[in-house]
C-alpha cells in the first residue's frame, strides 16, 4: 500500500505558491509514423561553427534549426537525437531526429508522444541502459528502444507520479547510479519559504514545511513502475532548485549545480543593495552525499566571501556566517541559471577535458537594473572528482547581442547538453530549438594555454563579468 502524503502539507503548499490544480491525464494516444523530413538551415543561418565561439580546432554544425522552445535532449548509440519539447498541452511531446546523409544536420525529424503534457518545466531526456526515459513536469516516463528504430514502438511506462499540483521550479531532472537507482529533483517553488503574512522585513517560515518533501532530492527505484514521492527514499535536502543534475561515473558520485535564490534587496533593502541582488548568491556547484544539508532556506552561499550566510529571512545581514550547514564544491556567477550538467567521457576532445564538467547557462532574467548574465557554455577541469581551476568560457555566441538588459534581447538560450560514443558534445537551446554539434578537429597535442587565453578575453563582455556597481548600471 502506497505511503499518503498528508492534506496538511499540500494545502501548506498551495497557500504559499497558489499554484494550479493538477491536470488529468489523458488517453494514450497511437503515435504517428509518418516521417517528417526537415528543411536544412537556409544560407543566413549557416554562418560559421553555427553562429557559436569555441576554442581554435573546435567546430559546430547545426543539427537542426529550429524545431520549437525545446529543454533536454539525448543521443543514441547510433546517432539519433531525442529532444524533450517545451510542451503545455497536447500528447506528442518529444522530437526524434536522424542523420541519413552523414553530415551532422538532421534530415529526418519526426515528433512522438503518446502522453500528457503539462507545463512548460517538462524537462528531461535520457538514454540509459537501452531505455529513453523523459519528464512531464509531473510524471516521468520511459519507453524501451528498438534496434534501428527511430521512434519507440513500446506506449510510455510510467516510473514515478507527482501528485503535489503544478507549481514554479517543478522540473524533474534525473541521474542515474551503477547500483539500479534513479534521482529525482523536487525543487522549491519559494525564494525562502516566504511568510505570505510579514509585515515589514520579509520573514520565512521557521520551520520550513515544504522541507519534508520538497527542496530536495530522492532515490528511487529505477525499474519500479508506477512509484509516488514517498515511495522513494529522501537522500539530501536543503536544496532550492536544480535543473543541472548528473552522475560522475569517474568517482560513482552524484552532482548538481543548484539555481541560487533571488530578491536579497527587495526583502532586506536595509542589508543588500541593487548590486548585491545582481550578483548574490551563487550558483552552487555540488558533489551531493547522502545524508547532506545544503541549508535552504535558511542561508546561501556567498562566493565572493567563500562562506555560507544566514538568509536574510532568518536573521541574516550579509555578514553572519551559517557553518552548519553542507559547503558548495565552488560557487558561480549568480542568477545564470544552470541548466544541464555534463561531464565529457569521450576521447575526441583534447586531454584536458578528459573528465570534466559542461555546464549549459540558460542565464539570467533578473539582474536588472545591471545586465542580465550567462546564456554560455562553461567547462570546469576536473581531477579526482574536484575541479582544478575556476570556470572556462567554452561555447559563447547564443545571445547575439553584446547588453541583455532583458532576457528577450538574447536570441538563443543554451538548455541542454549531451554526448555521442564519438565525443562529439550536443546543446540544445529553449526559444526556438536550434541544437549544434561540436567536435574537434584538430591536433589534441598542441591544445594548450593560447586557445585557452582567446576564449578567457571573453570574460569582459558585459553578460559574462561582474558588472561594475556605477558604471554598467543600466539607464532606466
């Protein structure tokens, strides 16, 4: 029998993010084979590398040009592309794509489902062990692969429901470990757990109720179907909001980069001001263990101090330190909103990327009134399951615009990372689905520091530094 989760906490829920009611399932319905063959990018949009920067000896194609507001996405051993759609309703959720002509463009895309789709949060697409497992904002699904068969023929099986109602931050990423588990993300739709009824100063609810099942992360069983949360096992806690999930498989370890919170001026103008708010806090890089508090709500990461702070909610001023709590590996730059984390396991890349981690910035949509920030690909080296150094710029270019006041001045959005067995690196991006193809052509010996320094000068555009307090104070 199937643990509740109790009427007290969903209500408490619902009063604090008045979110929606949960939408009913829907008929399966058949999925179509009927193959649609796209049109190749036309010539404007075949600029060089696809439009992106990359280190010298890197190249980009464009797979495909633009198949709709996309999230996740997945690559078969033999090539094809699976793309989890930014869908709200409607059952053909998911786009597959095939190469026939061996170019790196897709010339077969063709779009399956069978599910519900509902909301735009839907994120995730993977392949593990011969399944494609994919999320709704409230269900994750899987469906058994063909052998040369683009489309799966099985209908999706449902692994794990949600049955909390649709709310902010209600992504479900997944990892998966070698011991037979699957972790699920169940984000934080708050800043703080804000008290709805402060007067003055915001205050947060003290204790948190959501933290008995959200802010947090679960394990479950990975071929176990039809699961709820509490059939799971909590396995780390304290954690507002992650996209960017994935297992290391180097150290048999999980990782995360958490979406830091937002709004430190406008809940404590007295402690933080316009600036501070643009570059407060961290985004948290993190190596996760069972059994870690990470301290959501009740502090977040400085790292310009290298130390975690108590919330302003609970008593913080920028300066009182909360030790108690689990540190970050390193913090990023705030607000930039990572969005998927890969560490690169294959040999076409230069040895330095060997083991290291990709991070997709969808960036940011509330810095203002300084730049808004991100919209990159970084890498970050890795050595013994720690990073060596701070973080790279390695794939730029998606914004097309040099100041993102607000974030509908950025054209592309990076979203989703994923390799190939031949170590080419994919990315997808969120407003209208173009997804490129990297490799490397070149000679991986003589890789070195001059590559390096061309992408490092990239550091001083106005969307990836920390933005002057006077000077790159935009004009309202």
């Amino acid at each position: 029998m199937q643990k509740r989760i109790p009427l007290i906490f969903i209500s408490t829920v619902l009063m604090i993010t008045g979110c929606k009611e949960q939408r009913k399932p829907i008929a399966t319905k058949e999925i179509s084979k009927k193959a649609v063959f796209w049109k190749k990018a036309n010539p404007e949009e075949r600029e060089k590398n696809g439009g992106l920067l990359l280190p010298d000896s890197f190249s980009a194609v464009t797979v495909v040009d633009s198949i709709g507001p996309s999230r996740h996405l997945a690559v078969n051993d033999n090539g094809d592309i699976y793309v989890k759609l930014r869908e709200t309703e409607g059952t053909p959720g998911s786009i597959a794509l095939r190469d026939t002509t061996g170019d790196g463009r897709a010339d077969i895309v063709q779009r399956f489902g069978g599910y519900p789709n509902d909301g735009k949060f839907a994120t995730e697409m993977r392949i593990h062990e011969g399944y494609l497992y994919f999320s709704s904002e409230q269900v994750i699904y899987r469906q058994k692969l063909s052998p040369g068969k683009l489309i799966p023929e099985s209908n999706p099986e449902v692994i794990l429901t949600d049955r909390f109602p649709l709310r902010w931050h209600n992504a479900k990423s997944l990892a998966f470990d070698k011991e037979g588990f699957m972790y699920v993300t169940f984000s934080a739709p708050t800043n703080a757990c804000e008290d709805a009824n402060s007067q003055g100063k915001i205050k947060g609810h003290m204790p948190c109720p959501m933290l008995e099942y959200l802010g947090s992360i679960w394990r479950f069983d990975k071929n176990k179907p039809n699961q709820i949360q509490t059939d799971g096992e909590l396995y780390a806690t304290g954690i507002r909001s992650i996209v960017a999930f994935s297992w290391n498989n180097e150290d048999n370890a999980l990782y995360a980069v958490q979406h830091g919170r937002d709004y430190l001026h406008n809940h404590a103008p007295e402690d933080y001001t316009e600036w501070d708010q643009a570059v407060l806090p961290a985004e948290e890089f993190m190596k996760i263990k069972k059994g870690d508090n990470y301290g959501w709500p009740y502090s977040y990461y400085d790292h310009f101090q290298g130390k975690k702070l108590v919330a302003p909610e609970y008593g913080g001023d920028g300066k009182l330190e909360a030790k108690e709590y689990t540190k970050p590996l390193m913090g990023l730059p705030a607000h930039w909103a990572p969005n998927d984390l890969l560490f690169y396991t294959g040999n076409q890349f230069p040895e330095r990327y060997q083991n290291g981690a990709f991070v997709a910035f969808h960036g940011s949509t509330n810095r203002t009134p300084y730049p808004q920030a991100g919209y990159i690909i970084a890498f970050i080296p890795f050595e013994n399951g720690r990073p060596t150094g701070s973080w790279e710029v390695f794939a730029d270019g998606f914004a097309k615009t040099d100041t993102i006041a607000t974030m509908p001045d950025a054209k592309y959005r990076p979203m989703g990372l994923a390799q190939d067995k031949d170590g080419a690196l994919y990315i997808s991006e969120s407003k209208e689905g173009r997804i490129w193809k990297i490799e490397f052509k070149g000679d991986k010996s003589q890789f070195g520091n001059e590559q390096l320094e061309k992408m490092e000068e990239l550091k001083g555009k106005t969307y990836i530094k920390t933005p002057d307090r006077v000077n790159d104070r935009l004009k309202s």
